[in-house]
C-alpha cells in the first residue's frame, strides 16, 4: 500500500471539502445574524481552516509521490474517503449553535453525506441558514458522489480512476462505455448540474423562496431528504410543488449513464432498458395499490387525495429520498408492510438512490426462474441476460450474494440497536436498520416520518452510522479496508 499517495489524496479531499465549507461561510455572511455564543460564520471560519489546513498537511506529507493511483489504493481511497469526510464535516455541527455531541454530529454528516437524510434534530427551523445549506450542500456532494467529482477535477490519477468510479456506487459507468472515465464523470457531473438548476428554478416559479428551493433541489436531484421545515414537503401544503419534486426524485432515480446515452442520441438505448422500466412499474403499481387501501379503508377523504399522498410516498420511498406529505406511520398494516418492500428495492443502478437495486432484483428473479426450470429439465441451456447483456456466473454468484449479505447485515444491526435500545420494540429497531442501511432515512414508530434518531444512544448513532457507509458503498469498499492483506507492500 502506498501511504504516501494515499496522503496526497486524502488531503486533496479535505481541500475540496474545505472549500465547501467556505462557501457556507459566505452563506453564513449573507444570511445569518449574530446569536449569543458561538456564531455560525465563526464556526464555518474554524472548520474550514480545520478541514483545509489537514489537507495541506496531508498533501505535504504525499508531496514527493508520483506513483499513478493502482486499483489497491484505490479500494483504499473510496472506503477511507467517506470516513474522513463524515468526520470532518460533522465540524460545522459541532462548533456552530446546533450544539451537537461527536456522535450525532457524526451521524448527521454521514446521513448528509450518504444521503440517508435521517436527523438528529427535533427542529430544523431553528437552526441558522448556513447550517441548513450545510445539510443540503452534503447530500448534494454525495449524491453523485464525491469521488466522482475528484475524478472529473484531477489529472494525475491513472489508471486507479476506472477503479475509482467503479467502487463509487452511484458512479458506476455501465456497460460498453469507451471514453476516457474523467470524461464521463465530467459529463456525468454536467447533467447533475443541469438537473439541479432546472429543479431550483421550477420551484421557485411554483412559490417556494430561493433559499427554500435551492436547499429542496439539491436533497431532490441527490435523492437525499433533509429539508428546511420541520414538517418536511407537507409544509407548503402545495400540489404543483409536490409534483415537481415527484418528478425530480424519480430523475434521480433513475441511472444517469442512461440520460447520458440519450443526450448522445443512443435512443436505441432506451429499448433494451429492462431497469427503468421495471423501476417506473413498481411505482406505479405501488402507487396504485397504496391509494386503494388508503381510499378502503377510510385513511383519506377521497381517492384523489389517497392517490396523492401514496405517489409522493412510494417515490420518496423506494428512491431513498425521505421527504414527507403524509405520516405514513399511521397507515394500514398492509401500506406500511409495502413500503418496507420499496425500502429494500430502492432505485436503479449507477443512480443517486440507495437499496439493493432495481436491477440486481429483476437479475436474482431470472436466476430463480433459471434455477426452477432447470430443476425439472436439466439438460435445457438458459441465457441471462438484463438490459440486453448476457451475464456470466460471476455476476449471478455476486446478486444472491449480496442480497444475502444485505438480509444478514439488516438482521445483525437490529439485534445490535436492540441490544442498546432495550425500550424500543422491533418495529423501531428493525426500520431504522433498514432506513439507514438502504439510505432511506425514516422509518416507522419512533423513527417514523415525523420524528428523528436524535433520542437514541451514541452506540445505536455509531451502528446506524456504519450502517449508511455500508450501504452506500454497497458494503465491500468499506469492508475491505478491514482485510489486513490489503495494506500489505507489494
């Protein structure tokens, strides 16, 4: 393992993370007044110099290094990355009026930076401006992914930057790509960009105020869900304004390699496209069978109303968004058992949402199928293919091994959020595991829609905050920083 390179990196990072925060600190200038104690711009001043002068110390450190970055480093680099970053950017909640403990200051910026959306705050409306931009400008960052970003703006990377991409979840470059990866992230970065600044617009033109609708972009478009009022997208009661983040949360959804494919007028794509479609089906599907049990049973006043709140919800669900119009925590046992399915589901592949996926679903139920057929007929040959690519047995051994990794991964983290939360039942332990590992955001009962994580003990914080690293690098870029062989010198 190269230390000294992974120092250089690590501390490039940490100045691209710096001048986030900085550009919070004009935030903090231009809309925040002074409050007793500590104010926010001194808190965006301190973790700023903190973050920014780490890097140059580490950059200092790799100074002399010219080695390309390998693919062993590279693994290294995206586990590490995500760790760091939450560390550094629980700063602001720390120093800043939020007050906040180590552990929940953690815990905000990895949900920020995971975009799981999960809270620690009881009242989001108190908090300074700055600090609210703060919570929306890290899931924003994340949503693509920051090492995507880090791609498109260094040079000197090498070859490690195909691995780089790769192992960056929401980055993965799809099938049959032949332009150089930094182009891609480039391109990749631009419709992001462009997606976000349309989003930010169309809310303002239905009403929202610019703060209100930059902060409800960048958690829209990054799947992400922190907002800037306590009752979330229900506090500007507004059918329009729902609508359009509806169709936002699903953009991002959705792979952005396929709106690349189609910005090159590869519409042919679209044909093969198995995931969307599916990805669009379940939603609409879901959505209809949530209104209907909604409407039976007397949950709403009409069918229009049931039909409303169940499209927002099964949106914000299965694209691992988190924003609220309803307390779906108070639905019947068969639309709350529902949205869990969504929860585990989640959105495309090479998207900015969380879950196992639509796409290795559709792969697993194709093995099933397989497996099923050829029990009885042994002798029939069966091609897999998903999105009109064959897949060979080394994709179909990783599908059911990572679903089953997810299924144990969920039960381990309740039975441990359990253990140090003996006044929670299992319905509180066993959704919050979820929301966290599949980046949700809430959950049910005491996690539910309209309550926060803010009352749970710093052990179940670190757990849960472990939880959304693992699902957001889809487990093995975190856990392989744990096999020793890995940091061995070759």
């Amino acid at each position: 393992m190269n230390l000294r390179l992974l120092s250089k990196l690590m501390g490039t990072l940490l100045l691209l993370l710096g001048g986030a925060m900085f550009i919070c600190l004009g935030v903090a200038y231009l809309l925040d007044v002074r409050h007793e104690g500590f104010d926010s711009i001194e808190s965006f001043w301190i973790s700023s110099v903190m973050t920014a002068s780490t890097g140059v110390l580490l950059i200092f450190l790799g100074r002399d290094e010219k080695s390309e970055l390998l693919r062993k480093e590279a693994i290294a680099v995206v586990g590490l990355s995500w760790l760091v970053c939450s560390a550094f950017g629980a700063l602001p909640y720390i120093f800043s009026e939020a007050r906040l403990t180590p552990t929940e200051a953690f815990f905000e910026a990895v949900s920020g930076f995971t975009t799981t959306g999960a809270s620690v705050f009881s009242d989001v409306e108190s908090l300074p401006r700055s600090v609210l931009f703060w919570r929306s400008f890290t899931q924003w960052l994340g949503g693509l992914g920051i090492l995507v970003l880090f791609v498109a703006l260094l040079t000197y990377l090498g070859v490690g930057s195909k691995a780089l991409f790769r192992h960056e979840s929401s980055a993965k470059s799809g099938e049959g790509v032949q332009a150089r990866i930094r182009d891609v992230a480039a391109r990749l970065w631009q419709i992001y960009l462009g997606l976000t600044v349309i989003c930010t617009l169309g809310l303002v033109v239905l009403g929202m105020s610019l703060f209100d609708a930059i902060n409800h972009s960048f958690a829209a478009i990054s799947t992400g869900g922190f907002s800037t009022r306590n009752a979330s997208i229900a506090a500007f009661d507004s059918l329009a304004i729902e609508l359009w983040i509806v169709l936002f949360m699903l953009l991002g959804g959705i792979s952005f390699m396929l709106y690349a494919w189609l910005l090159r007028g590869k519409w042919e794509r679209w044909k093969k496209e198995e995931e969307t479609k599916a990805f669009l089906f379940i939603v609409g599907a879901s959505t209809l069978i949530i209104a209907l049990d909604l409407w039976a049973l007397g949950m709403e006043e009409s069918f229009g109303r049931a039909l409303r709140n169940s499209l927002f919800q099964v949106v914000t669900i299965i694209t691992t968004t988190g924003f609220a119009t309803a307390d779906f925590d108070h639905w019947p046992h068969f639309s709350r058992l529902a949205l869990l399915f969504l929860m585990c589901i989640g959105g495309c592949a090479g998207s900015t949402s969380g879950g196992i996926k639509v796409s290795r679903w559709l792969l697993f139920f194709k093995i099933v199928r397989q497996e099923t057929i050829v029990a009885f007929r042994p002798n029939q040959v069966i091609r897999l293919s998903l999105n009109g690519n064959a897949t060979d047995d080394q994709l179909k051994a990783q599908t059911v091994f990572f679903i089953a990794l997810a299924g144990v991964t969920v039960a381990l983290g309740t039975g441990l959020v359990s253990l140090f939360e003996p006044g929670l039942n299992i319905e509180t332990c066993l959704s919050a595991v979820m929301a966290s590992l599949f980046n949700i955001g809430p959950g049910l009962s005491a996690v539910g829609p309209t309550q926060n994580f803010g009352f749970l003990s710093p052990l179940s914080q670190i757990v849960l905050s472990v939880m959304m690293i693992l699902g957001r690098l889809e487990f093995f870029a975190l856990l392989v920083l744990f096999v020793p062989t890995l940091w061995k010198r070759y």
